[in-house]
C-alpha cells in the first residue's frame, strides 16, 4: 500500500489513510486526482488484494439483508459482528487441526466503537458471549483505520462486498471473491455468509446448496 501511494503521491512521506468512500467521492486528499485516477487507484489497491498470497490474506464478511422493521441497529451490529467472529473462528479451528496453535485477535475501527461498546455491554451484563470464539481474544481491540493499513484493506472489503450486494455492481467483488475463506475447491465458502430469506443465486448462498 506503501509503493501504492508513492505512485499516486509521489514524495509525500506520512502515511495517507485509503479509506474507500473518500477515494470513490474524491475528498480529502483525493480530490485533487481526477475520476479516472480514482479508479486506478482502486484498480491498484484491489489488484495488491487480489495478488496476494493465502494465507497471507484471507477475507470474513456477513450481509445482512434488513427486512424485519422491529431490528434496531444494534441487534443487526450484534449478529454480523458474531457471525463473522464465528467464521473467523472456523478458520482458526481448521489451522488447529493443521498443526499452528495460534489464537485470532479482532480489530475493530475506532470510529464505530460507540455502536460496538452499547452492544459487547450487552453481553457482559447476561454474562454471555458473542458467538463460537474459542479460538479468539476475547476482548476486541480498537484502532484508527487512519493509521493502520489492515483496517484500510478491510474497509475496502466492505466496500467491494457493499457494492455487490447493494447495488449489483461486482467490479471490485470480482477482485476479492478468491479471498474469502473456503474449504478446499468444493467446500462451501466458509467466509462469505449472506443472511437473507430470498431465494439467492450469489456464491455465498449457492455454495450452500
Ligand atoms: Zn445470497
């Protein structure tokens, strides 16, 4: 990401922060490139995605489809947030069994720890736990997406995965599709879950069947 911005930004020296909404509207520091700039610039991060080594890279995401209008934010927060940590899980069981006895660590973007505060209290005071997390850390950590790279590649997930399943558009999902946890060829892709009650024909679901 470093080599990245030293081809759009060529002498500045402090780390730019991709975030992948400034980069598609142009401010903050991208507005001064042009639209099809941009878009190479999103080329270029999404190539570096889609180049890299498993399991140097390996992406966990879950949709939710909102169709119940008594969910409130934090419930849907509270089940993507512990059907991905369950995901992450399945994958640290798997290295388990392969032999690396490592234990997972979550990061969460500093910007959105008040939404995830209200719910992890939720837990502590049933004296519950979110999920499977055996695996896991069980406190989450949170940092500024400003200065650490992991969560600007995870943020340009989100986005790849939110323009796919929002709007249709599968430029960028396309990229990362291959990073998403699976089983082997065949095996259902462990870490992409769509949630929703309509009859769905995306690689998420149909892997299922
Ligand atoms: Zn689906």
């Amino acid at each position: 990401m470093n080599a990245i911005q030293q081809k759009y930004f060529p002498g500045i020296r402090v780390q730019i922060p991709f975030h992948a909404n400034e980069i598609r509207a142009g401010r903050g520091k991208f507005g001064n490139l042009g639209r099809s700039t941009r878009e190479n610039l999103f080329e270029d991060l999404f190539n570096m995605i889609k180049n890299s080594v498993f399991p140097k890279t390996i992406a966990f995401s879950t949709i939710l489809n909102i169709t119940k209008a008594t969910s409130s934010p934090t419930e849907d927060l509270s089940t993507v947030f512990s059907d991905v940590a369950s995901r992450f899980n399945l994958f640290l069981t798997r290295g388990y069994r392969r032999g690396p006895k490592n234990k997972g660590m979550i990061i969460i973007d500093h910007s959105n720890e008040d939404k995830y505060m209200e719910f992890f209290q939720g837990y502590r005071d049933n004296g519950t736990q979110y999920g499977d997390i055996r695996n896991i850390v069980d406190i989450p950590y949170f940092a500024s997406g400003k200065d650490t790279r992991m969560i600007q590649l995870a943020d340009l997930c989100a986005y790849a995965v939110f323009r796919q399943y929002e709007h249709g558009d599968s430029a960028y999902f396309n990229y990362i599709e291959k990073k998403f946890d699976r089983r082997g060829g065949r095996g259902p892709i462990d870490g992409l879950k769509h949630m929703t009650k309509e009859d769905c024909k995306c690689i998420a679901c149909t892997s299922r069947l």
